[in-house]
C-alpha cells in the first residue's frame, strides 16, 4: 500500500475539518487556543475599549443600537 502524498496546506485543512467535526465547535476553538499564544494586555486593553462598562451596560447600548 502507498500512502497518498497531499500538501501540506491540504494535510492543515483536512486535519482541521477532523478536529472541528469529532471536538464539536466549542472544544474545537478551545484545542486551537492551546496554540495560541496572544500578545498585548488583554484587561487594559478591555478596559480601554470598555472603560468601567458594566457587562449590563454594554447590552443595553447593544439593545439600543440594534433599534
């Protein structure tokens, strides 16, 4: 038997769909993050977007937008 030989961007793309189709979405992202190491500060940069927003605030001002 002869393995088929695929590209690498092919091997990525299949091998995601696997990942995605047996974890499910939610574990899927949290396999992905794993590998993910991030940059920057997340709280001040929450912070700086969101100032001292409550999260009850932030939906309101969704609500209100979506009007």
């Amino acid at each position: 038997m002869r393995a088929r030989t695929m590209t690498l961007d092919k091997v990525r793309s299949k091998g995601l769909r696997v990942l995605s189709r047996e974890l499910g979405p939610y574990n899927f992202i949290r396999f992905l993050q794993q590998f993910e190491q991030g940059q920057g500060d997340y709280t001040k940069e929450r912070e700086g977007r969101f100032g001292r927003w409550k999260v009850g605030d932030i939906s309101r001002e969704l609500k209100k937008q979506h009007k």
